[in-house]
C-alpha cells in the first residue's frame, strides 16, 4: 500500500467516528427529555 492509500484509509476513520459523534449529538437535541443510554 502506498502511503497515500494509508492515509487515505486513517482519514476515513476519523471521519467515521466524528460522524458517529455528531449523531449522537443530533440525537439529544432532538430528544433532550429521554435519559442517556
């Protein structure tokens, strides 16, 4: 693999999980009344 590739590949997942985090968020303002799970 080239290091590009790499790279490519590590910036995926860090935008996988900022993207789970940003749902979650999304999820409590949507629903501030419901207790976290």
């Amino acid at each position: 693999m080239k290091e590009t590739e790499i790279a490519d590949i590590m910036l995926n997942q860090r935008l996988t999980a900022v993207e789970a985090r940003l749902l979650e968020v999304e999820k409590r303002l949507n629903f501030p009344n419901q207790p976290p799970q």
